[in-house]
C-alpha cells in the first residue's frame, strides 16, 4: 500500500513506546464493570489523557435495575462515562467508541501483565480493549496536527459498561450516534488484521418465578 505523503508524516508523530508504557499503565488498574473504585481511577487517567484534545465530560449513568436472588430488583451500581466533542460544525463528523471496563473483577486472579513472548503483551484489557482506546488516541493526536484536521469533527464516547450489555451507557451512544456520519469502535481487529464490519449482538434476561410448592 502506498501511503500519501500526509498520512506518512500523520504516522510518524505516532510514539510506539509512549502507546506501549500507556496501555501497560492502563491495564494495572483493575476496572472490572463491577467495580467502581477501579472504574473512577481509570476514568481519571483517561480523562487526563484525552484533556489536551477537548473537554472531556463525566456523563453519569442512565439507571439501571438488577434482579436479587429472591426476584427483588436493586439499583444497578455503575460506572460514569467520559465524552468529548471536537468541531462540532466540520463538515464531516465521525463517532468514536470505546470501553475501559474488563471482565476481570477485583478478586480475579488475572491483574498484572506478562510478556508472552517478544512483542505479545497479555495483560487483563490490554486487547479488549485499553489497547484500543491508545490506538484511537494516537490517531485523534495525530489527526490534530494534520492539515486535514479542520475538515473532520468528532466525538469520543468511553463507556464503563460494555462488558455487561452497556445498560448505564446506551443512550449517550445513541444519542451521540444519531448527530454523526460514521462511527468507529476500536475493539481488537479480526485475526488478519482487518477491521470488523459487524459484531454480533448480546442481551442480559433475569426471570423470577413464584409459585406454591407442589
């Protein structure tokens, strides 16, 4: 593939080592999507990070329900989510997604990283996807200092609840989602480094019987 001279210089500004040292900082804090402490230290090293490109905004939770065992329902307790807008008025307007809670909860074995081997690094979020979140920013840096720059707006969306079905999120995606002319989530690539068109889908159903024993 033969690159533009533009989009030569736009990777060159791109720092592997700074994005390598960043995820690993990232991936030692656990933010499981249960939990909140975990959950508020990465979203303030993320807000700190994306602080140079615009103001990034603390949107709080839509409410959400959980069902107990005994099929009383309880406040689903969850993450804030961060958003930012740049050039709201550019004539080309994209929606940038992403997540920074883990499956890996805080009494989960797996919390620290461990280099595989040479240039595979396994770490609790590192693919799926604080990895991810990185690369995005890299690019939006780099899109900042590229003479293209003007013509594209955009805004970024970093939820805390995509690993449980995003229920405290979902209307700040949708509502962001219908003011925009493309999205991108950077989830991790398919297996021969293409990006996906499509993810399958997945839904939470909790049901609560009661009856009089036979």
């Amino acid at each position: 593939m033969t690159l533009l001279d533009e989009e030569r210089a736009a990777l060159e500004r791109i720092d592997g080592a700074a994005m390598l040292a960043q995820v690993e900082e990232w991936a030692a804090v656990n933010s499981g999507s249960r939990h909140l402490e975990g959950l508020a230290r990465m979203a303030d090293l993320l807000a700190r990070a994306f602080a140079p490109l615009a103001e990034v905004r603390r949107v709080p939770p839509a409410e959400a329900q959980v069902m107990r065992a005994d099929g009383s329902l309880a406040p689903q307790g969850l993450g804030h989510n961060l958003h930012l807008s740049v050039r709201p008025q550019a004539p080309v307007r994209v929606l940038l997604t992403g997540h920074y809670d883990t499956v890996f909860e805080a009494d989960h074995s797996f919390q620290s990283c461990r280099w595989r081997e040479p240039g595979v690094l396994n770490g609790p979020g590192v693919a799926d996807m604080k990895g991810g979140i990185a690369v995005m920013l890299a690019a939006l840096r780099a899109l900042e200092a590229s003479p293209r720059a003007a013509d594209i707006g955009y805004e970024v969306v970093l939820n805390a609840d995509e690993e449980i079905s995003s229920p405290g999120s979902a209307p700040l995606l949708v509502d962001c989602a219908g003011r925009v002319d493309a999205g991108l989530t950077f989830e991790p690539a398919l297996a021969d480094g293409t990006l996906a068109g499509a993810r399958p889908g997945s839904g939470n159903f909790s049901v609560h019987l009661a009856g009089r024993a036979a």
